[in-house]
C-alpha cells in the first residue's frame, strides 16, 4: 500500500448558502512526503465553481491553501443537497519542478506513476439566524426565542459569528436584517425595517 502524499483538511467543502450570493471556503493542503508533489483540483460542476489555484506544487513537508467559491446561485436546492464534488489529483513531481511546468500529462494515468486522488464533497449550511432585540425597561435585550438558536452558532473558540449591531432609533439597537421591536411597557408593536443594498 502506497503512503498518502497529502493530507486535506478540512475533509468537505463548507459553503453558507444565500440565495444570489457567492460563498467560498479553503482547504489546507498538506505535503506528508519528503519530495516535491503537484496537485490539480477538478469539479463536478466547473462552471458553478472557482477554484484558486487549481494547480501548484508543495515543497517536501510543507502546506498550501486553495480557494473555493461557489458563484452565486438564483434558486436555493431543496433541503440544501448538493451532490457537487471535487477531485484532488496529486503526484510526486522532480524536485525544483514550478507551477509553471506543471501539465495535464502528468496527472494521466499510464505507466507506472502513482497519481493519488481524493474526493472532497460539498456541503451546504444556511446563515446563522440575526437576534432579535427587544426593549425592557429602557434596555435592548435579545429575544429569549432566538438566544437559544445564538448559542448554538458559536465555534470551539467561544466566538460568535454575529455582525455588531447598527444604532437605530435611540435606545433601540438593531441588526442588518429587519427586526421586528416590541416598544418598552407593551405599548405598540413597531416595526423598523433597514434595508441594505
């Protein structure tokens, strides 16, 4: 059994899905060996996909990034299944070989190289929910519906992944997406809409 030549991480490609808006993520490329590898990225969908770069070579034990973005789509796919992939080639090339020299000849199989090939699949994610913030006693306070869904969104480091808030009318705090704001001491339901380009 041959050696893995590159480790990838991260193993899927994670992509937040907004209706006509672009997404991307980066996978890490990890060179295990103690010689030079070139590596070709293919997908089952080039024209719904950027890749860059989508060919380089990684010195021995040493790492490279590529960039994934997927363009922006018109309609959402039902439930969020897509069934895209993506094909990492990679082969031991000479060493000193650049990125330049690189051709689609040396990812072929014939003869006796050893091209290694992983495939990655394509997951997507809907946007963390924006919170609710609700006036009491003169104060802006987070919607207790939406607190829950807020303190699942938060990553290992115990960030959160929320933008700051915009100031709105005065001693109300809003977010970039239409909130709906209940007045202090039950008064009128108001709502404030903000729209963004």
């Amino acid at each position: 059994m041959t050696t893995e030549l590159l480790e990838i991480q991260p193993s899927e490609l994670k992509f937040t899905f907004e209706v006509k808006k672009q997404s991307s993520c980066s996978i890490q490329l990890g060179n295990k060996s103690d010689q030079y590898v070139a590596y070709k990225v293919k997908t089952t969908s080039p024209k719904k996909y950027c890749v860059r770069p989508n060919i380089g070579v990684i010195k021995p034990n040493a790492t490279c990034d590529f960039t994934v973005t997927m363009q922006a789509q018109r309609v959402a796919p039902p439930d969020l299944h897509c069934k895209d992939k993506f094909l990492i080639q990679s082969t031991v090339i000479p060493t000193g070989t650049t990125e330049e020299e690189i051709t689609s000849a040396m990812f072929s199989r014939d003869g006796e190289k050893n091209i290694q090939e992983r495939k990655l699949k394509v997951v997507l994610i809907s946007p963390p929910p924006s919170p609710v913030l609700v006036p009491r006693n003169g104060e802006a306070k987070q919607d207790p519906y939406t607190a829950t869904s807020v303190l699942k969104d938060k990553v290992k480091s115990g960030a959160e992944n929320i933008p700051p808030p915009l100031k709105g009318v005065e001693g109300v705090e809003l977010t970039k997406d239409k909130d709906e704001v209940r007045a202090a001491n039950g008064v009128k339901f108001l709502q404030i809409l903000i729209s963004w380009p």
